[in-house]
C-alpha cells in the first residue's frame, strides 16, 4: 500500500481524478443522455439511432434524449458535443458526415478526430446508383460509356456540396475516369424527382427512399457503394462487381462521447448496443432501412473513423473541392 505522503501534489490530484472517473463509470448511468444530432429531425442516422436508443435506453434503465441542433453543415451540433462534460451524460450521433464537415470548412471548432471518443457503429447504410429508365442504360458500364462518347455532357445530382451523394459519384467519376457535371440540390427529394424525370442523368441515394421507385420501375439501380450487395436489392451488383472498386462509398452511423469521457462508459455503452443490434426484432427494423451490420470493437471503430476522415480529405484534394467557408 502506499501512503499518501509519498505522492506529490500533482500525483495525489491524479490519483483522486481517477478514482472519480471509475466512480462515475461504474455508477453511469444515473440519469438521462442526451443525444446531440447535428443534423434536422428525420435525416438518415437519425432515424437509425432513434430505434436503437430507444432500446438501449430500457436496458440501461434511462432515456436518451435526442436533441437535433442543425445548422454550419452538422459543425454546430458537433462541437456542441465535443465541448460537453465528459461525464457520460452527452454523446453525438456521429456520422460520416463528420468527415464532409472537414472538408467543407477552413477551420472548425473542435478537431474530428481527437475531440471525440467513438463508441459504437450502428452500421452502414448503402447508397444506390439510379438513372430514368430513359437513359436506356442497364448496367454502370453504360453509363460510363455515355460519359466517355460526350464528355462533360453528363450530369448527376447530389443533395448538396460535400453530402453522401456528391462524394459517392465524385469516387465512381474518378474510378471511371468520366468527365461530368455536379448539380446539386437544397436537398434529396428535389434531386431525386428531377432524376426520375430524366433531366439528371444519375444519382446516389439511401436505398430505403429508391427502393419503391426501383421496384415501380420509375428508376433503374445500377450499383450499390458497399463492398457487399445489399439485402434489399441482391441482384444489384456493387461498384466493385461492375469494374471499380474504388468507387466504393461507405455511409455510416454511430455514437461517440467528448474524448474525455472515461474508457469504461465509452464501452458500456458499446457493449450494451451490441446487445441491441443483435436483437432479431432491432435487426429486422433496420434491415427495412437497408442498414448493414458491421461490428465494431470501440479500438476498431476509433481506426475506422480516423480512416474515413483521411480518406475523405484525400477526395477532397482530388476532386479539388474547396471549403465554403
């Protein structure tokens, strides 16, 4: 055992600092959470987590409170998290759009990666390539063909700079080595209407929202981003199946806490998702979303963050996009 009077100020400060972070570990959680999304009300991570924290919340025996602070691109909402007690008591429903969020601005209120301590991946959500039945083109090596016998002529939609839909055709117009214009939209329902209609000639997109168009035939699905098919549409080959593999785009969700927050919350709160996500009901709900499985542990899921930040940087620099602010 050893004394107290052999520790120096500093080591006794410590000392008693950890022995508060284990105290409130074990303890957590004592109250409600909140959850900080930084996105409006009915985006695609939020619906995800809703269905998730609702369950994890009756295990844990407390409610999460999903907050929605929209606005900056997600940043707000971000750094309003990063800058919470690291107490357990405040977390982010963290995405790829973290990844946009840094490309997008010169400078941010908080660094993406060392400010937050990722805990849990709800899962990936593929995104779907779709062009009007119009276009005749069955397969993406079609559509490339088009893009390479008129170059520039081709356009695609996104539902704005630097979202989900921009990057994933920025990677298939690189990996297919296609000139072709950027349209991008106030938002996915505009982008995706004019898409139906024939005036865009292709577009990336959630599967859950295509899905029915898809079957109804008012679109065709020419790849899905994820290195695996989708469950949803099995005979929809993916961008590596049809010729590039770096084309690949992952649309992810999660949680992260301040990075503060003790080691052993940031794993409760894994280990008790995990719980959730392996529920057959919980699967199935998220199944009818197109959302993917991907077990994570807390260590493989903070590596997979760091990858996607600096792979997105890298696109960024490719695709010569330039913050807006």
């Amino acid at each position: 055992m050893i004394s107290f009077r052999m520790l120096s100020g500093a080591a006794i400060a410590a000392a008693l600092l950890a022995t508060a972070g284990s105290a409130s570990a074990g303890s957590w959680p004592e109250r409600s959470i909140q959850a900080i999304s930084p996105f409006a009300a009915g985006n695609a991570n939020d619906i995800v987590a809703r269905i998730v924290l609702d369950q994890v919340g009756r295990q844990i025996g407390q409610s999460f409170v999903i907050e929605n602070r929209p606005g900056g691109g997600g940043s707000i909402g971000t750094a309003a998290a990063a800058k919470a007690d690291p107490d357990g008591y405040t977390l982010l429903l963290y995405s790829s759009s973290l990844s946009s969020q840094v490309v997008l601005h010169k400078s941010l209120p908080f660094d993406p990666v060392k400010d937050f301590a990722p805990s849990v991946l709800f899962g990936i959500q593929p995104s779907v390539l779709v062009a009007a039945p119009s276009k005749g083109w069955k397969t993406v090596a079609d559509l490339v063909k088009a893009a390479k016998a008129k170059p520039g002529a081709l356009n695609y939609a996104s539902a704005g700079v630097g979202s989900a839909s921009h990057m994933a055709a920025e990677r298939l117009r690189l990996a297919a080595g296609i000139y072709v214009q950027h349209i991008p939209f106030k938002g996915p329902v505009e982008a995706f209407t004019e898409v139906m209609a024939g005036r865009i000639d292709f577009y990336y997109l959630p599967i859950a929202p295509a899905l029915p168009n898809i079957k109804n035939e008012k679109v065709v699905a020419l790849a899905v981003s994820t290195p695996n098919r989708a469950a949803l549409l099995p005979s929809v080959p993916t961008v590596a199946e049809a010729g590039y593999p770096t084309a690949e785009y992952l649309f992810w969700g999660g949680v992260a806490f301040p990075s503060k927050t003790p080691r052993a919350i940031v794993e409760k709160m894994h280990d008790e998702t995990q719980k959730t996500l392996a529920m057959p009901e919980i699967q199935e709900k998220l199944a009818k979303l197109g959302v993917q499985p991907m077990p994570l542990t807390v260590d493989q899921f903070a590596k997979f963050t760091r990858d996607d930040v600096a792979g997105t940087i890298k696109l960024a620099k490719d695709i010569n996009l330039q913050p807006t602010n």
